[in-house]
C-alpha cells in the first residue's frame, strides 16, 4: 500500500493554561504563563513552590460517580480524547471503531495514587492499599479508558519514553495511519506529575527552577514542572476531505534517535540526528522549516545544547527559522508535553502565529538563535518541527506542514 | 587541610565513586576524578545527609573541584562533627 497523507482534524487539551483548546490557545498566543506556587501540595519543605497545575478542576464535572476509577492522569487524557473527537466531528461506525488506534504517553503514571497508596501503607501502617491501586496506577490506563469509552477495538498502546513519550506516541499513530493500518487514530499523552514523592525525587536531582521557566534566557535556572493532557485525531487526507472534516494541519514525518551516552547530559548529536530524520522522513528540506517548537526545558545544559543541535542540522538557515519554548507557559509535562506541544505546533500553522517563550529576561549568547520572546509572531510558515528530547537519551522529533486549502 | 571535616569529605567522596581514597587531593578537578554532573548531585547528597546541611541549586551547580566541595561543606557546617548514622566511607 502507498503511503497516505495523515492530516490533524481534531485537538483536545488541558493543562495550566485552561480547560480546553480555546482557552489554551488563547493563553498561548497571548503569551500568558500558567506557572505560579504549588496549590495541591504542601511545598514548604521543597526547595521550589511553582508548577504549572490544571487550576479549578472538578473531577466530578467530567466523571461524576466513576471517577474514582481514574488517577488524575488518566483523566487528563480521557477528557483532552473527549474534546479531540468531538471536535473533529467524526464519526465512530462499528467498522472505523476496528480501525482506529489509540496511542497515549506517559513518564510516570497513576503517581498520586501510588503516593497515597504508600502513605497509607508505610506512614499510617494500615497494612492494605486501595483496591484500585493498580487499574490506576498502571501507564496504560489513559489509552485504556480512552478505548473503553470511544469503544474502539483496533491497536492501542502507551509509551514510555520520559519527556518524549507522546511525541514517540504521535509518531507511532502518524505511521500506523500513513502505512494505512488503520484509519483513524487518538493520539497524544497525558501526566500529573504533582506528588510529594515524585516532587522529592525532582528536588534531588537538583534541574526545576527556584523562580520560573525562562528557555532559552540569560539567568535561566532550570524546568519547571506541569500537568495536563492533550491528545489529536489522525487520519488520512483523503477521508477527512470525503466527510468535510476542518483540517489542521498535517503530520509529515517523525525521526528518532538514541543518545546511546549519558543517561541525564543531553548530547548535541542524538537530538541532531533525530531533526535529520524527521526531515527525512518527510522529504523536507531544512530551508522548508520555519518554526521550531523546541524541547526548550530551561535548564542550563539542555538550551545551549538544543541550540547547537538545530545549527548542526539547519546550518545558515538557523538564523532565518523562528524557535520558541512554550513550556515556558504550560510548564514541562514529561510524558504529555510532546502532545501539549504538538496542539501549539498544529495551532502555530493553522492560525499563522507562531507562539512565543514567555518569561525571557534577556538573550543567552549560546542560545543565539532567533527566539520568539513574549508575544506571538504572526507568520505563515510552510513547516514546522516539534522537538522532545528525554531523559535516558530518547529523541523523538514531530514534522508538520501547513495545510493548505 | 586534613581537618575533620575535609578528611570525611574525601572519604565520602572515594566511597560514591569507588576510587581509592589515596588517589584523591584537595586540587583535584571533579572531572578528572570522572565525577559528571550527576555523580556530583549524588555525592552532594551524601554529604547533606553526613553533615545534615542542605546544598542550594546554585552551589551545587558551581562546584567544580574537590577543595569547591569541601569549601561548601565547610560554610554551611562549620566544625560540626559529621553524623554517625552516615554511611562509612
């Protein structure tokens, strides 16, 4: 079978910066950050207090009596699903339900429930654990509850990749739909991240930021953490034109790589290498490339090290393509930022208006590429990448392409 | 400068990263002992818990030889006796 154009006619998504795609973009194009201090968790005895939580959340609004059955993360991806499908208007026949995939990321799972599981086990000593533990805490669940709901029988699947798991995700549903083994696919990750256990071990290992998220900036003291869901519908062009579906954008390659070195340092190569083969995945050439979402985390090591990556790829055209972290605003979801990311790429091409890195206090010589600070760009851009770079060395690099009408 | 306190901290140090205790001088770079960025953070952590002192982002971030480390430890604990309970060296 030849290959079939995968084109992006739904988007669902919440995290720090709303409850839905409207409120998201809105909060994105505005440059308008969701960090600020730590609510759900006492933090006092953390060395940092901000994170970028999902604010004014009622579980019982999307779930009434049934959400005990889902961990915070799981709903994430249940309610950004919900949004996608709906908002791509298809419609799920017995025979696309077979033929539809659902592939979600995830870094760490149902944690709350496992922290409170714990609590209750070694703290309080009560001997037993709640009985859902388990259906709760296990990666999969999101893509589970997603297919229970939708009813759909065809492939699904979680990855696991750290902070490229949905990237790695998408790219998966992008290939399954393109090779024509499905038809449609759900596609994206989710996380809630906000345990105390959890928080403990990010403190250790010493990269959130004490203040803010300011990727790319001079005085830039690390990532902060976020939560949220975000998930995209996948199908072929041809189907999407033959029902009228809106069409986003289109999903053109995904390349990836192995640092195969350290397991925390980024390396200039593994990152390199993953654009080229998302480029070449896609038949792109870098000068078709005007706009990267970048893996932008805000640590020290990883910018400098992100910059030089792009210029090894793109060369002189580095200086002429826009770059912008916008995990400067939703924060950095592990397992769900490639999805959160991936809905800001798709909404960059369809709207012409690229999002900015909020918080940027000044320019950082060795991140001297053209970054988009503040406010959003408005710019009609042919290509963009969408980088996710992981702990453990795990690359994975999204290519979209406008779609024009 | 074999005080109590730079002696323990060379101890702890040759534990984390398994090397003879002999091979380490108060001059030596971190990277030439091949201590990364992560071995730093895990030895860091050691020596907060053997001197119960808490190491701050920034200054765990500027540390780049042995005698940084001991400097560190040394302002934030002064000539307090090192915890017992810590792991031996």
């Amino acid at each position: 079978m030849t290959a079939r154009r995968v084109v992006v006619t739904g988007l669902g998504v919440i995290c720090a910066l709303g409850h839905n795609l409207a409120e998201v973009w809105c909060a994105l194009r505005a440059g308008r950050s969701g960090i600020g201090p730590i609510r759900s968790l006492d933090v006092s005895n953390l060395r940092f207090q901000n994170g970028a939580e999902v604010r004014e959340y009622d579980t019982g609004k999307h779930f009434g009596s049934g959400a005990d059955l889902l961990d915070r993360f799981a709903q994430f991806a249940l309610i950004s699903a919900r949004e996608a499908v709906a908002d791509s208007g298809v419609t799920l026949t017995p025979e696309l339900r077979e033929n539809t995939a659902v592939v979600s990321g995830s870094c760490v799972g149902g944690q709350s429930t496992q922290d409170a599981g714990f609590v209750e086990l070694y703290r309080q000593e009560r001997g037993r654990v709640h009985p859902l533990t388990i259906p709760r805490t296990m990666a999969n669940a999101g893509a589970s509850h997603i297919s229970v709901e939708f009813g759909t029988t065809g492939p699904a699947f979680t990855i696991s990749t750290a902070c490229s798991s949905a990237n790695h995700a998408i790219g998966q549903a992008f290939r399954m739909v393109r090779s024509g083994e499905v038809d449609l696919a759900i596609a994206g990750g989710s996380e809630a991240p906000f345990s105390m256990g959890l928080l403990k071990a990010w403190e250790a290992i010493r990269v959130i930021a004490p203040d803010t998220c300011r990727p790319f900036s001079r005085d830039r003291r690390g990532m902060i953490l976020g939560e949220g869901g975000a998930m995209l519908v996948l199908e072929p062009l041809e189907r999407a034109e033959a029902r009228g579906a809106r069409i986003y954008g289109e999903i053109v390659g995904l390349g990836m790589s192995s640092d195969a070195g350290h397991i925390t340092q980024p390396s200039v190569e593994g990152p390199a290498r993953a654009m080229r083969a998302a480029l070449r995945d896609a038949q792109l050439h870098p000068e078709q490339v005007g706009y990267i979402n970048a893996h932008g985390t805000g640590t020290p090591g990883n910018d400098p090290t992100e910059t030089r990556a792009i210029r090894e790829v793109f060369g002189a055209h580095a200086d002429r393509l826009a770059v912008s972290s916008t995990k400067s605003m939703h924060g950095h979801a592990l397992g769900a930022a490639g999805a959160l990311e991936a809905v800001a790429t798709v909404m960059a091409l369809h709207q012409g208006l690229l999002p900015p890195t909020a918080n940027f206090i000044g320019p950082d010589p060795e991140c001297d590429l053209d970054i988009i600070t503040h406010r959003a760009r408005a710019a009609q851009v042919e290509c963009a990448l969408s980088n996710s770079f992981a702990f453990g060395g795990l690359n994975a690099v999204l290519a979209l392409r406008t779609h024009l009408r | 400068m074999s005080d109590p306190v730079s002696e323990k901290v060379l101890a702890i140090l040759a534990s984390v990263k398994r090397i003879p205790r002999d091979k380490i001088s108060i001059d030596t770079p971190l990277q030439a002992l091949g201590i990364d960025s992560l071995d730093t953070i895990v030895l860091l952590s050691e020596l907060e818990k053997a001197f119960r002192i808490a190491i701050s982002d920034d200054d765990a971030r500027s540390v780049r030889s042995v005698r940084d480390v001991v400097e560190e430890v040394r302002k934030l604990a002064g000539d307090v006796s090192v915890d017992s309970t810590a792991p031996a060296a």
